[in-house]
C-alpha cells in the first residue's frame, strides 16, 4: 500500500523559513476532510513552534455521507460542533467554516475563488493545502477547491502549495467512493512526490476521527484499519503530473 522509496517531506526545507515562522492555511470543502487526509501533519504542526495552523472548511458538510439521517440544517449544526470539538482536540486555535454550500461548490466557483484570494491576501500565508486535482475519489467540490488554490497559486504567486494524495499503490487498491467522478479520474490524479511518516502521531489522526460521529468517513470499513493503514500520508506540490 504505501511507497517507501518516495522521500520524507521536509517543510521548512520546502519553505525556506527555517529561522521564522511559517503561517499555513489547510483549506477543504468539508468537515473531516482536513482529519482524513491531514490529521497527522496537522498534530506535527501544532506541536512545533514555527508554524501557525489555520483550517478553513468552505462548507459545513450539510449533505455528507451521515449516519444519523437528519435534515440539512439540522446535520450542519451537528457537523459544526464536531467541527469545532477537533480543532480543539488538536489544539488549532484558528479555524473557520464558510457557506458555500455542500455539493454546490462548481456553482460557486468565482465566489469560492473571490473569498479564497481575499483570505489569502490578508492572512499572507506561506503554505495552503488542499486536495490534489482529482479530490481523491472525484467529488466536485474536492476538485473545484483545488482547481481554485491552483489558479491562485498561479495568480498571486505569494504562496507555495501542497495537494494531499495517496500513493499510486492506494489508488490501485483501495476502493475510493468514485460514483461521483466523471471519466478519465485515473488520469487527473496528482500522483505522490513526498511521504510524511505519521506513526507518533496516528492515534491523534485516529482520535480525531472518531469525533465526526454524523459521518460514515470509512464507507462501511471499520476505523481501526484505516488507522492500521494509514502510517503515512501523502503530498504532491504539483497540480498535473506532465
């Protein structure tokens, strides 16, 4: 499952701040995400003293996969607490959800883009996160999102970006929910540059996890094995691999 030739990812090497500190923006369509792709860099960050963490959901999961059937507004008030119980958890002291709707954000694009460039121009951010250009498993939001950060990226220039992926082994043989991808995913997919070991830090990813009680986040799969899987997680700084 995992590529252990690929190498470690170094940050401050990466970011070229090794003597100040480095302002991060995690940024996703939806709650939990930033858990199940980032949790364990997130519990490294917020442990070392150069860096400051902001996460930022650009909806409040409304339509998420739930286990709790409720309606919309109802489910977005409970994912908004589970929300706020794990920045707290990892003890994340700057965080926001905005409204851009669950399932609408390719509707909104110029607004989401509007509001990210916006953010990101007060906040001077040395490093923004997001999914790679596929969103994994081909949900609209996950790739309007990164395609978003990508033109900015582009744009301003201010920033260096990183898009969370799995390794190419985990995309062969993990079964990803891709009912809601259109054709040619495979071939969108930022395939893995760097692998972060998370091992110290997985039972805080795991923890962290388990919060998000409205959502089924392993599809039926029982928690304990993506945490027995999920030694490292994966980042590209490429939005295509040509």
């Amino acid at each position: 499952m995992h590529d252990f030739k690929l190498p470690s990812l170094q940050l401050c090497e990466m970011l070229n701040e090794e003597d100040g500190r480095c302002k991060v923006l995690i940024i996703y369509p939806h709650p939990d995400d930033e858990t199940m792709n980032n949790g364990g860099l997130i519990a490294k960050l917020v442990q070392d003293e150069k860096f400051d963490v902001t996460i930022v959901s650009t909806s409040y999961g409304e339509k998420g996969n739930q286990v709790l059937d409720l309606p919309p507004q109802e489910l977005m008030k409970v994912r908004e607490e589970e929300f706020s119980k794990v920045m707290r958890y990892f003890g994340v002291k700057s965080y926001e959800i905005w409204n851009f709707g669950d399932g609408e954000h390719r509707y909104r694009e110029t607004e989401i883009k509007n509001k990210v460039r916006e953010y990101l121009t007060e906040n001077e951010f040395d490093l923004v996160i997001t999914y790679e250009r596929s969103g994994i498993y081909g949900h609209k939001d996950h790739i309007t999102l990164s395609k978003v950060i990508y033109e900015l990226h582009k744009e301003l220039g201010s920033f260096k970006v990183l898009y969370s992926t799995l390794s190419k082994q985990m995309f062969e043989k993990i079964e990803l929910p891709t009912y809601m991808a259109s054709e040619g995913l495979e071939n969108m997919r930022g395939l893995a540059e760097y692998k972060l070991n998370i091992v110290k830090d997985l039972n805080k990813k795991y923890n962290a996890a388990k919060i998000y009680e409205s959502q089924d986040l392993t599809q039926g799969k029982p928690l304990w094995l993506y945490k027995a899987l999920g030694i490292y997680e994966y980042y590209t700084s490429k939005y295509t691999n040509n």
